[in-house]
C-alpha cells in the first residue's frame, strides 16, 4: 500500500519503532531499505487502525493532455 494513502498522523504512530526514522524527535521518515522492510510488517495494522481517515482508491485515472 502506498504512504500517500495512509493519513499523516498514522507516520507518526507510537508502534513505529525508532528505527523507522532518521532522527530521535521521529521528525523524519527513513525511506532505506531496512527502515521500510521494518514499516512494511506494520502497514496492515496501521491499515486497520487508521482506515476512516485514508484516502480512497481509484480504479481508473483520466489525464487530461
């Protein structure tokens, strides 16, 4: 599941581990390989824990050019 669909205060939910971010306020997301390997085993729980303030998924998109 992508980032974009889970709300923000979700990236800052206390069962992230420390490890998940670059710094010790957890101001900034590590986006690393092992730093998201670690997110994504939390992603379903966030996923449920979350699911009335995610955005929705398209299934098809029009672009206008």
């Amino acid at each position: 599941m992508p980032f974009f669909r889970l709300p923000a205060e979700a990236l800052t939910d206390d069962m992230i581990p420390d490890e998940c971010y670059l710094d010790g306020d957890r101001g900034v997301f590590n986006v690393q390989v092992e730093s998201l390997s670690n997110f994504r085993k939390l992603v379903p729980v966030l996923t449920q824990k979350y699911k009335d303030g995610m955005s929705g998924q398209r299934t098809t998109r029009t672009l206008p050019f």
